[in-house]
C-alpha cells in the first residue's frame, strides 16, 4: 500500500499532464484549448508541490512557529510554483488576447477552420 | 492530416510519454520522504537573513534574479496584450450603458471592496513576513477595484482606474525593481545582493533587508498590470464595437 502511495502523487502529475494534452489536440474551441494548457500547467505545479513534501511537516513560514521545532516542506520548489502560477497566468492572457483577434478576423475559434493564409 | 490520424498519433506519443513517465517515477525519491537537501539550505539562509516567510526569501533575496526574469515575462505579456487589444481603425467606442444591478450584489460589492483591498494591501506588506507576498497581494489588490464594476457600472470604474496611470506605475515599479538590484552593485559587488540593508529584528514589517522593497515593487507591478489586463479585455467586451455592430 505505501509503495504505492510513494509514487501516486507522480503519477496523478503526469496524469494531469496528459489529460490537458489529450484536450489540446481534440480541442474544436480555441478557449478551450487554452483552458486545455492551463491544465497542463497544473500538472506541473503538482509535481512540483509532491517532490516537494515532507511527512508530518508544516509550511515554510516561521512567523507562528520556532525555527527548529517542526520540520517544514521544501520552500525552493513552492517559489518554483509561484513562478510556474505567474508565468501560467501570463501566457494565458496573451493567448485569451490572440483568440479575441483571431474570432474578429476570421469570425470562428474552432483551430479546424483556420487553415487558410489571409493577408 | 485528419481527425482520426492525428488522434491515433496522440495516443501513440501520450502512451509512449506516459509509460516513460512511470518508468522515471518509480526511481524518484519516495513521497512525503525526509531528505530535502535544498529546501534545508533555503530555510537556513533565510533565517540568517531574518525573513520569517522563507518562499519570499527563496524568491526575492536567494532567486531574486529568476524574479527579475518572471516580471519581465509578465511586463512583456502586458505589453502583448496591450498591443493585440487595441482599437483598429475598423472600429468605434460605444458609452456603455448603464445596466441595472441588484441592490444585494451592489450592497455587497461596496461593502466588500475595501475589505478586499486592505486584505490585498496587507498580503504585500506582510510578504516577507506569512503567507503571501508581492505576487498574491497584488491581484488580490487590483481584483478589489473590480468589484466595483459588479456593483456600480463600467463608467464608476473607469473613474477610479486611469489605465494611462496604471500603465506608468507597472513601468515605475518594475524600474524599481531594477533600481534596488543596481544599489546592491554599488553597496557591495553583486546585483540584487541582500547586503546593502541592515536585516533588522526577526518577524517584524523591517526584517529581511531588501526583501519587503523587492517584494513592494512586484505587489504594485502585478497589481498595476493585472488592472492594465483587465482593461483591456473590459474594453473589447464593453466599448470597442466593429462595423457590423458587435
């Protein structure tokens, strides 16, 4: 049972990942593609978080405890998640930005239909 | 390339990539396991530069030049969106309406807003100190303006958000952020070193040394860029009309 649970949140990652892949490619709706990569995203940030864990450990803040008396998760991979969160909105928005100017030029999001070159 | 191959094709590449996957993390360390060698080193150089919240010192004292990296990327897209969400030349601003709110959501939406607004401010000051910091705070900051959209109408929020404002502030701030990593070159050798402030006392607003100022830059350039965003999509969604009417 615990050999199992060792890898489980891994797998649940690489699981995310693949599902948000899976929508990437059957998407007909270009929002929803992009809602389609930001779970992608998520796979990663669970990844990240699951390397990051420790066994009865608390957050990395000491402001309410003191420094040495509990153990605490791996604070190098949560600011790797922060960044991974930022950088996720980010690109998101400009992708959101680009679809709004692909439906007004070509008056559809399905990705199928937009096989022509326009000038 | 039809629907059908490419959908075969995925599902050969997802199986190849998924059974690899498996394979790497049957050899990863096991979950939840006691041997942490960074993240030890982390909360030991944050505590012997006295910041309480140890992801802030990770990202803007020991990662500081990553962050610089990330607000560029979120300066950069910004500026993308900016650009992609104009005005064209084929298109006309409409006033918007005023449209009917339901007197609990306005209610509610004005009692909120300055909560939510403090509770944003509060989450950057105390970045260095519990949980939150520059990032969080500033959305949560720039949401709260937001609320008054819900509450009141578009025109009360653009009174309160000059967006050609906002726009030099996430300037400003990023400029900060730069300017404060330029002084560590000049305080000691190395930019964005956290040797020119003293550390002060442990879990108090001063403690950290240049961690509560990186930390108030990235709170006004997140806060100000989310506005920007929002304004522009607000824009094409509530103003900018095409030719043909929508």
């Amino acid at each position: 049972m615990s050999a199992v649970l060792d890898v489980l949140p891994y797998l649940v990652a690489g699981w995310v990942f693949l599902v948000g892949c899976y929508g990437l490619a059957t998407s007909r709706n270009l929002i929803h593609a992009v809602g389609c990569l930001s779970v992608c995203q998520a796979g990663t940030y669970v990844l990240l978080l699951a390397v990051g864990y420790r066994d009865k450990a608390t957050a990395p803040v000491y402001s309410d405890i003191k420094p040495g008396s509990r153990p605490v998760v791996d604070p190098v991979v949560q600011a790797l998640t922060l960044t991974d969160v930022v950088v996720g909105a980010t690109v998101t928005a400009l992708l959101l930005a680009l679809v709004v100017q692909i439906s007004k030029r070509h008056d559809t999001v399905d990705p199928d239909e937009l096989s022509e070159l326009r000038g | 390339m039809t629907r059908r191959a490419r959908l075969w094709l995925l599902l050969a590449g997802g199986a190849g990539l998924a059974v690899l996957f498996a394979a790497a993390c049957l050899k990863l360390p096991a979950f939840g396991g006691d041997r942490h060698p960074y993240g030890d080193r982390a909360v030991r150089a944050s505590l012997a530069r006295h910041t309480a919240n140890t992801v802030s010192s990770v990202n803007f004292d020991q990662r500081a030049f990553d962050t610089l990296g990330e607000m560029t990327i979120l300066f950069a897209a910004v500026l993308g969106c900016v650009v992609l969400l104009r005005q064209t030349r084929d298109e006309h601003r409409a006033a918007p309406e005023p449209a009917e709110v339901a007197l609990p959501v306005r209610r509610y939406a004005l009692i909120v807003l300055p909560v939510a607004l403090v509770s944003g401010l509060y989450v950057v000051a105390h970045g260095q100190l519990s949980p939150g910091g520059g990032f969080q705070g500033g959305v949560v900051a720039a949401t709260a303006l937001h609320l008054l959209y819900l509450g009141a109408d578009y025109r009360a929020l653009e009174r309160v958000r000059p967006v050609g404002r906002y726009e030099v502030g996430d300037a400003l701030a990023a400029s900060a952020y730069l300017v404060t990593g330029l002084a560590g070159l000049i305080g000691s050798a190395a930019f964005l070193a956290n040797t020119i402030l003293p550390y002060g006392t442990f879990n108090t607003l001063s403690s950290g040394g240049t961690v509560p100022l990186l930390n108030a830059a990235i709170g006004m350039e997140v806060a100000c860029a989310v506005v920007v965003l929002l304004a522009r999509f607000l824009d094409q969604a509530v103003e900018i009309e095409g030719e043909g009417g929508s």
